[in-house]
C-alpha cells in the first residue's frame, strides 16, 4: 500500500514539504490498518513510533482510577499523535484507540532519526511544526489543568480568599 502525495500535503506536519521531500517522507511510512474498537497503543506502553489518520477517527484517553478513563481528544483525517514517540522512548502518556474503522500511518523513531541525519532540511521543518504541535498542545492541557482544578476547588468548597498565601503565588 503507498500513501497519497495528496493526502500527505493535507497533514499540518508536512506543510513546509515541497514535493522531493514528501517522496522521501512517504517511503518511510507504513501503513495500518486499525478495525473499530481496536487499541494502538496502550498508557504506559513503549514509545516507538508517531501516527498519521488518513481515514477514520482515534480516541486518545488517560486513565483516571479503577475502570475510570476519560477522553482527552479525537483525531481524524489530518491529524497526528503518538509524536512524543519520535523523540523519547518512555512510556506511552495515553491509550490510542479506533473509534471508527481507520487507515493509519506509521512513522517509526529509527525513520525519523534516519531523516534528522541523512535530510537535515527535511528533518528541520518537520521539527519546527512539530514544536508549534507541542505548544498548542501543552496550552490545551494547561486550560484543562486549571478547569480541573477549579472544579475540585469548588466541588470541596474549598475558598482562595481563606487561603490566601496559596493563592497569591505568581509564576515567574
């Protein structure tokens, strides 16, 4: 199976890409198949490789406690995850699963070190839209974070103006 140039220029990682280098890209992806249901890659599972949607839909969730999960997004046609994998061989931070039957493709960590060394070019505007990925990312947790905790403060009745020193803490 060979990935569409097409769909490739659609993906916000490649968008710096001309042509030669979304050849070279495609040649190192490899295809998955992911039926309805099926798990990717489980939280805590080793990190390899990052995942492309070319069709269908791939829940991302974080266990919360006992048969507690909860969703912290879906990806679709277009999008990535799993691109901490590219970088950093710890475990897995979230469970990926297939919402819907879905068409994936995989870019494995030895591919990407390959492009780093061998397509410097290449590797550097996939690096620079990947840290721009990163930084929305980490701004949307952030905002989770502090609805989070804003929920459990108010949920506990819990009160800032009582505990003032906690609260009037600024990050520099």
């Amino acid at each position: 199976m060979q990935i569409a140039p097409d769909y490739l220029r659609t993906v916000a990682l490649f968008q710096d890409l001309n042509h030669d280098a979304l050849s070279t890209v495609s040649a190192l992806l490899v295809a998955k198949k992911v039926p309805a249901g099926a798990v990717i890659f489980r939280e805590l599972d080793n990190s390899d490789a990052l995942y492309l949607v070319e069709a269908g839909e791939v829940v991302i969730s974080k266990h919360v406690q006992g048969p507690v999960d909860v969703v912290l997004t879906t990806f679709s046609r277009g999008d990535f995850f799993g691109e901490m994998g590219l970088f950093d061989a710890g475990p897995r931070s979230a469970t990926a699963q297939a919402k819907v039957d879905s068409l994936l493709w995989g870019l494995e960590r030895k591919a990407f070190m390959n492009i780093l060394s061998d397509h410097p070019e290449i590797g550097a505007k996939i690096c620079y839209r990947l840290v721009s990925v990163f930084i929305d990312r980490l701004r949307s947790t952030n905002e989770q974070a502090r609805e989070a905790i804003r929920w459990g403060l108010e949920a506990t009745g819990y009160s800032p103006a009582a505990n003032r020193a906690l609260f009037d803490r600024k990050s520099t």
